[in-house]
C-alpha cells in the first residue's frame, strides 16, 4: 500500500558485528599470512551500527595481530547465490548488510 515503511533487514549491532567475527574466524582456519586486504561493507551497516562503524576495521587488525594495508568500500543491494553444504548453488538472492573480506597474501 502507499505510505507503508517496510524494513528489509532485522538485524542488531550485535548481529553485524558478529558477523565479521564469524567471517575472521573462517579465514583464521587457513595457513595464510595476509599481507592486505579489501572489504565491501553494505551501506546498511552504517546505519546499524553508526557510531560502531570502525569495529568493523579494528577487528581485522585485532584479528590478526598486525597492521597492514587495508582499502575498502560500501556497497549497496547485494545479489548472489548460497552456497550449500553439499557445494551447490542456490538461486539469485537479494542480501542485505553484507560483509565481505578479500586477504592477498601468502
């Protein structure tokens, strides 16, 4: 109907957050030394977050126990398939408050 407010997303501070958490603690499982990196962080999450925004930074650097070169940038409507346990693909889905970490290094 017109003038309705409808919310995509229900996710918390929490939520978002611990989302990078899980992230880091997938990426921690490899024998890897990152030497930099590049997040895509959803427009959204600034709204969620606001002043907790650079949680999402320091805690790569926390993560790994050094600094390194680091860009980034918001995105915003992300689209793309799940992957399920079995290796497939799930159809094209809308995502929202994505958080996604890219490591270069050896």
């Amino acid at each position: 109907p017109n003038n309705i407010t409808v919310r995509v997303c229900n996710a918390t501070q929490e939520d978002v957050i611990r989302g990078v958490d899980d992230a880091l603690e997938a990426i921690g499982k490899l024998d890897f030394d990152a030497l930099c990196a590049l997040v895509v962080s959803c427009g959204a999450r600034k709204w969620i977050l606001k002043e907790h925004m650079h949680e999402e930074i320091s805690r790569v650097f926390n993560h790994y126990k050094k600094s390194f070169p680091l860009i980034g940038f918001p995105s915003f409507g992300e689209m793309g398939p799940i992957r399920n346990p079995d290796k497939s693909y799930t159809p094209v889905y809308f995502h929202n408050v994505s958080y996604v970490i890219v490591l270069i290094g050896v």
